[in-house]
C-alpha cells in the first residue's frame, strides 16, 4: 500500500504559493495541530463552494463471445456526489501597548500570531472533528465527516466496517484512508487560498470590563472546509472499539492489531494502490497499541521508524503510518 506520493497538492503546498504568502504560517500552524492537513490533498470546488464528482457504483457487464454473434454494449453505473464547505472562525485580540513600541515589522507580526496560537489550535481540532464526525444533514452550515457515511453495516459501504466488540457508549474508532484525488480529499472554496482567510485590523477600539476604552489589534482567521469521498473503497472504518475494556495483553477487549488486520484486507489499496494511505487513532488505542505490540517478539506488521537527524518516532503497521488524533472521541455509539 503507498505511502509516499509526489502528486499530491496539501494545505502545506498550497502555503508555499505566492497567493498564499499572507496565511503561509496560518497554515504551517493548523497542520501542526492537526496531521490530517498534512496527509490530505486539499482541492479547489468545482463548483464555488461546492464540488460535484461521480462515484462508481457497478461495473459494466462482460460476455463471452463466439464468432458471429455481437457484444451488446453496456456500461458502469455511476451516481453524482455533490459535497459542500463550511467555514470556522476565530479572533485574536493583542493590547497596542504590547507590541507598538517593537519596530520591527516581522517581530511584531510574529508576536502577534504567538498570541493567536490558541485560536489556531482550536480552528485545527474542530477541523479535526469536522473531517470525522460532523453530518450536513443535521447542521448544513457543516460539512459531511467519514462517520456518518459510514455508519451502517446494512449499507453499500458497510463491508468497510469493522466492528470491534464493543456494546457500550464509551467506544472509539480506527480510521484506515487513502487520500488521492481520485479517492479521498479536502475541498476548499474556489477563488481562495487553500481555504484559509486572515485578516489584521490595527487600532480597534474596545472596552474593559469597567466600560474603559482601550485599543487593540486584532486578527480574524478563517478556515473554509469540506471533504469529498469519491470512493468508498479506499477508507475502513474499525468501530465499535471499547475503551474501557482495552487490556494490554488483548486478553480482554478488542485486539487491536487483529482489527486493523482485518481493515487492511477489506481496504482495496491493499489491491490496487494509490495516493498515500494512513491510520488515524486516538491517544488511548495509541497507547494500546504499544501494549499489545510488545506481547509478538517480532511484529511484523506493527513497527516503529525513525529516521534522520531530530526525527520523530513514528508508529507503523504494514507500512501506513498511524496517526494520533485528539478529535476522535473515546464516547461513539455503537455502529451496527
């Protein structure tokens, strides 16, 4: 399954362009805060703050053929997707008297997004729970999340699903995507870049909390957000994964090796390869997985790399890098 790809175009390429140099550490900030930025290709709409695509839904038929007899014609059936955006916004307030007397420009505007710091992380964990649980059905200013389209086993998607164990409401989910445009990508607005909008306005007046005015400069950050599922085969959902009966040796609770396994073989990456493909986990299956590791002398399948001078050790099954994520919650009700 690949891991590395030169073709695609992430938020963090999208920052290096010269449209882009106003929002360039925004961005460098929102994927530190959120991996899921730096995996995923991030595309424009197609269609202003939509973006329509196709997804394969049946293969055309085959016969076989004898001399003087015709092929009748047929085709795949195919349905229209049409997948919508939504934006976050946050604003950061900094007193004139903290940094007027810098004279710096770039001091001063680093200063300032050092105080913004906390906005942007909270811009990156919405996005985070955004990509994986939000449900434009039931709030369409919202875009739709990996959850809710796959949340049923009953459903056309549901062999993807593999459920865990757990019965109760304190479960979590692995996550299994390959990101590729002809797979899974973010969507951002056309017109802007990679989605992400900041603004600085100088010398605001505001007040305290006595009614006494004071003046700030303030920035407004914007992130506008989507995700298109253009193929259902190339994500995995292993759900159902109780966190409260997790031990480290599996001998209670899901054995959590033994699911992504059985992710891996209904992921059809496995198959036909493309784009990059990660595991995406919480901080508590995370630490599982280091238990329950430990218990095969030599796993094969689930292995640390580390490469590089100041390089960070990363967690890897079968060559996916996992991928820790605060967003996903250790409270999912059960898929069935």
């Amino acid at each position: 399954m690949a891991i590395l790809s030169t073709g695609r175009v992430t938020l963090l390429d999208v920052a290096k362009m010269p449209h882009a140099k106003d929002v360039a550490d925004v961005i460098n900030l929102l994927v530190q805060y959120n991996p899921i930025l730096m995996d995923a290709p991030a595309l424009e709409c197609n269609d202003g703050t939509k973006h329509k695509t196709t997804m394969l839904t049946g293969l055309p038929s085959v016969i076989w053929g004898a001399l003087y007899q015709g092929v009748q014609a047929s085709k795949a059936s195919r349905q229209q997707v049409e997948d919508t955006t939504g934006f976050m916004e946050s604003a950061s307030e900094v007193d004139t008297r903290m940094v007027d007397f810098i004279e710096d420009a770039k001091e001063k505007a680093s200063i300032m997004l050092q105080e913004a710091d906390p906005h942007l992380e909270a811009l990156a964990q919405e996005a985070s729970s955004a990509i994986f649980y939000h449900d434009s059905r039931i709030d369409p200013k919202k875009p739709m999340g990996f959850a809710p389209r796959f949340s049923d086993t009953s459903a056309q998607n549901g062999s993807q699903i593999v459920l865990g164990g757990g019965a109760g409401a304190d479960n979590t989910s692995m996550w299994m995507i390959t990101w590729d445009r002809s797979t899974n990508h973010l969507i951002y607005p056309k017109g802007s870049a990679g989605g992400i909008e900041r603004k600085t306005r100088m010398d605001i007046p505001t007040q305290d909390g006595d009614g006494n005015t004071f003046f700030v400069h303030r920035e407004d950050f914007k992130q506008h957000l989507g995700i298109s599922n253009r193929d259902w085969r190339y994500v995995c959902r292993g759900a159902n994964i109780d966190v409260s009966d997790l031990s480290e040796d599996a001998s209670t609770g899901a054995d959590i090796i033994s699911v992504l396994t059985q992710m891996y073989y209904k992921h059809e990456g496995r198959r036909a390869k493309k784009g990059s493909t990660y595991v995406y986990v919480n901080p508590t299956i995370m630490e599982y997985l280091d238990y329950q590791a430990r218990n095969v002398p030599t796993n094969l399948q689930l292995q640390f790399s580390e490469t590089g001078v100041n390089a960070s050790e990363v967690l890897k099954y079968r060559g996916m890098g996992i991928r820790e994520c605060d967003a996903l919650l250790n409270s999912e009700s059960v898929v069935s």
